[in-house]
C-alpha cells in the first residue's frame, strides 16, 4: 500500500461527464465531483462534443474538488485518465477548428474501408496494433483534411491534449491515448510515418510524445489561481481510460481480464509483451513502461440497453419498483436463449472481431408465445454475446481466461451478471469501487512519483463486491447457441445489397 499521506486528485475525462476523483493510500475515493456534458448529433453517423464545454466541465470538477477535499487532506498530485480516440483540427492559434469527433463518430467509415484494402494495411495494423476503422483519428483525420475546417488546421489533437493545453501550456500526448490512433507505433514509442503520410499529415501536426509516467509541475497562472491548487503540484500525465481500467481493477495477467459495459463496452488483458492477433481481430495499446493491452470494443453497451428500455421497456412500473429492476426481474423469469429468440446487438455497427460497419440489429425467431420478458432476456444475452467474441479472440491469442472483472452500467443487474458469467464460462468479479480508470490514473501517479514500484500494487490493492460462478450447463447451452449466431450473423450479411 502507500504511505498515509499520498493523496491523488485525478480528473476522469469520460464520454458523458468528467468525474475528479480524490483517492486516498488504500485505493479508496473519498471525494467524487461529477460533470455532466452533452454528445451532440448533427448528421447521421456524426458524434461529436464541443471541446469547450468539456473544457469547461474539468475545470468546474477540478476546482470543486480540491475545494472541497476532505479535511487534513494535502493533494501529492494531480493526474488524468481520458476517453480515447477523440480528435479535434486546431487552427494556427489554438482555437477548435472542428468539434471533438469522438469514437462512436463513423463519419468516416468509407475513408477506413478504402484503407483497409491498400497493400500497406497489414503492415500498418502490425506496427500500430490498430484494425483499421472509423473509430480511430487515422480516418478520422484523412476525411478532416477533406473539409474546409481541416485544410485550414495546423494541429490535431484528442479532447486529453486540449484540457492539459490550457492547464499546463504544452501539447502532449502520452502513449496510451496515441496508442488508440491508429498512428502510433506501439513498438517503437513514435508516431508511424506511413499511417501518417495516408492520413495527409505531417509529424508537427501531431502532439510531441511522452511517458504516461511524465510530471509537469508548472501550471498556467489564470487557472491556478482560479482552482486554488498551489503552483508546483506534480501534474502527472497519465492514460487513456480503457488502458487505465485495466489497472485499476488489478485485472494485469495471471488469466485475469477487464470488461466495462458503458455506453460501449470493451474486454481487455494485459501482457508484458506487445502481442499482435495475427487475425486482425484486435488491437493492442502500450499503457505504461513494459505493459500492453490487448482486447476489443463493440458498440453493443449500454447504449444498446438504453435503446431497448425507452423503446420496448415495461409499459407500466408501479412507483415501488424501479424501471430497472422491473425489466431485471423480466429477463430472470426468461431460462436461457429466451426459447430460442435471438437478439443480434449491432444496432450501430459491428466492430471487434470482424471490424464490419454495415452489420445491423434484429429479433430472429420470434413468434406468438414469446412475451417482453423473452425480448428483454434475448436483448441481455445478446449484449454479453458480443463480449463473449472478443473474450474468446483474446483467449485464441494470448492464454485461457479464469476471472473477468466486470465494471460499468450493467454491474446493477444481478440476472446480466448471472448470464454473462454463463455465456464467458468464467468466474465474474465486481470491484467494490466503479471508479476503475480513475484508481488507474491514481497508481501511475504514485509510480511517478516514486511512491510504489509499479502498476501490480493493484492486485492486491482492490476489493470484490461480488463474485458470481458460472453454471456449467448453462454454459454449454450458449456455446453451442454462439455457433448458430455465427451462422445466422454470415447469413444476414449474405443478404445485404
């Protein structure tokens, strides 16, 4: 543990709110501002927030934090955790040329499928660890160039660069967040020249690169002064939010991975060794001196929750009963495959493993005795399904998974968690603290600054809320299901015109 006295502010720069977060020598926050902020979407496939709001919102969270820390509490430093492959074309003087195209933006989808059938392709995810699609700035950057915002831009940064811009004065980018570019080479620790010439831009356009272990101790005058926090604190860099989690849920090998269920939802390991799937079904980020992870995203999250219960949720909740707990208690009425009705959960593209933004959503086998409990069941099972591949890709690549350590919006329900414990065959652990990527961005603080030796402090460091087992026959059931989903998932795109 560290010592008594090593408290860490770290400002989380998430998808729908910046949260700062005050951890204590155990791991355990004992403060927690959150700011709220909107995504906007002004065509279809365009998602994007103004940086200035966001800006806006880690400023307030910072201040309000430190204003208000608990007594006898000294901050040893600041450090950050942020939402990854955002990106935002600056103009000659600073100024947001364009909004922060963040990762569910697909704007340029056709720009990463012209990509991925040059030569070069191969080679390039080989050196970056990144497929090529819409989610990372390599695309999103080259369909930029193509607009009057982006001819007129001089720099490209993530959301990340622009807040430590205004709070420290520097452009940086820390390996993490470069790693999930698209134009990071995650062997060499610098930016990858051929990525670069495709995407149309030069190395000076991009951010100088930096440890996410580097500290800054001078901060702007204006916003010191403003938030009250003394001029010298360590303003240790950090990471990128997903990379981080990892960390902070302790989930750092030994058969352990990370699944968070947010908007989106991603599983992850960590290996000391820069492995690449040579099927193309992965990426791979650095996160920190000698450690990588490996794993994928699918846009099959909360969002896709959150769709179904606004659109298809229980009609009436009796004012004891939550919404939430109305439809969790439908599903857990539903025995496993919700007889046989399927939910195929690309509502917005299919991404890890096969990397396909045209694949789209469906019911498949309903019929006249399946009731809402059967569609809220079908629609759980397929959220874990999609997990389900990319915990599998991971397997066929790295080592037999034991233990997933489970955080985000869907940790609530107990029927999710049952099933998805069934559907992984693996033993599911919930940590005590949600606060994952922040507790991350909290221990890189303390290697920094030389208060423990590395980031496996976390294994021993966390606490599980929960446990849940897998039932066996429950888990053979939806292997053999997944086989006729793949078949079912082929013969649906067989159709498209």
């Amino acid at each position: 543990m560290v010592s008594k006295s090593h408290h860490i502010l770290v400002i989380d720069i998430g998808t729908t709110a910046t949260k700062a977060v005050i951890f204590d020598s155990t791991g355990t926050p004992v403060a927690i501002v959150r700011k709220n902020y909107p995504m906007l979407t002004p065509q279809p496939d365009w998602v994007e927030q103004d940086p200035k709001i966001v800006l806006k919102g880690v400023l307030e969270a910072l201040k309000e934090a430190y204003k208000n820390k608990p007594m006898g509490v000294d901050i040893d430093a600041v450090s950050f955790s942020s939402q990854m492959y955002s990106i935002i074309a600056l103009s000659p003087n600073g100024h947001p040329l364009s909004n922060s195209l963040i990762w569910s933006d697909r704007r340029s989808a056709t720009t990463a499928e012209v990509f991925r059938q040059l030569p070069q392709a191969k080679e390039i995810y080989q050196s970056t660890g990144c497929p090529i699609d819409a989610i990372y700035p390599f695309s999103k950057i080259a369909w930029l160039k193509n607009t009057s915002e982006g001819k007129k831009a001089s720099k490209f940064i993530s959301i990340k660069e622009y807040v430590l811009h205004r709070l420290i004065g520097d452009y940086v980018a820390d390996w993490s967040i470069a790693s999930a570019t698209g134009l990071f080479d995650i062997h060499q620790k610098r930016w990858h020249l051929q990525a670069l010439h495709l995407a149309g831009i030069a190395e000076n356009e991009l951010s100088p690169l930096v440890s996410p272990r580097t500290i800054f101790t001078h901060w702007n005058p204006d916003v010191i002064q403003d938030i009250g926090i003394p001029q010298g604190t360590p303003c240790v860099i950090g990471g990128g939010d997903g990379a981080l989690a990892s960390v902070g849920v302790g989930a750092i090998g030994e058969g352990i991975a990370a699944v968070n269920v947010g908007t989106s939802a991603a599983a992850r390991y960590m290996t000391s060794k820069p492995i690449i799937d040579p099927y193309g079904r992965l990426w791979t980020y650095l996160v920190d001196e000698g450690w990588w992870v490996i794993g994928g995203i699918v846009s099959s999250g909360g969002i896709v929750y959150d769709w179904f219960t606004q659109n298809m949720g229980p009609r009436e909740v009796s004012p004891e009963t939550h919404e939430h707990e109305t439809i969790d208690d439908k599903a857990a009425q539903i025995p496993p495959g919700a007889e046989d009705l399927i939910f195929i959960p690309y509502l917005s593209g299919e991404q890890c493993p096969v990397w396909d933004p045209h694949t789209t959503g469906s019911f498949l086998g309903l019929t006249l005795r399946h009731t809402r409990a059967h569609l809220v069941r079908a629609v759980y099972e397929g959220i874990a399904r999609s997990i389900a591949r990319v915990l599998q890709s991971i397997e066929h690549t790295i080592e037999p998974i034991k233990e997933v350590r489970v955080t985000g919006g869907l940790i609530n329900s107990s029927t999710w968690l049952q099933l998805a414990s069934d559907m992984f065959g693996t033993r599911i652990y919930v940590p005590e603290t949600q606060e994952g990527s922040a507790l991350g961005a909290a221990v890189m603080a303390w290697v920094a600054l030389g208060f423990v030796p590395d980031i496996l402090i976390t294994r021993k460091m966390g606490k599980a809320k929960t446990f849940i087992e897998p039932n066996n026959n429950h888990h053979a059931y939806y292997q053999q299901q997944s086989k006729r989903v793949e078949k079912i998932l082929e013969a649906l795109k067989s159709t498209r015109s």
